[in-house]
C-alpha cells in the first residue's frame, strides 16, 4: 500500500480519498487519472496529511484551488 492518498471533491461537495495500491503496477498519478471521475480535479497528498480522527469526516472540507495535481480522465 502507498503511503500516499488521491483527494478530490465530489460534485455534492463531499470528499472522497482513493488509498492506492501501487502492488498494482500504476503509479500514483496513473491511478488518481484512472479513478477519479471525470472532470474533477484531485490532490495527492501524504498519508500524514489526512487526519486520523474520523468522528467528524463527513464533515470534512477542502479548497478547490488546493486540488491542483491533475483532472480525473
């Protein structure tokens, strides 16, 4: 497993992370173009950036203009 994480912004405004799974064969890059829907932009970020505590997710946000490593084919 990588210790990297795909972010993107659903288009109801919720957040979805994407653990990848680089025994696949894809790079990171590769998986996040792959799996993340079309159209929407995502950010990969370090495990360590995502916070372990997840009493409040759904209630998690991000900027869009933070979401800036590609766009979902």
């Amino acid at each position: 497993m990588s210790d990297k994480r795909i972010i993107y912004k659903n288009t109801d405004d919720t957040i979805s992370i994407i653990v990848p799974i680089v025994e696949s064969g894809f790079t990171v890059e590769q998986i996040a173009k792959k799996d993340v829907p079309t159209g929407l932009k995502y950010k990969i970020v370090d495990v360590s950036e995502i916070s372990s505590d997840r009493t409040f997710r759904d209630a998690w946000i991000i900027d869009e203009a933070e979401l800036t490593d590609g766009v979902g084919d």
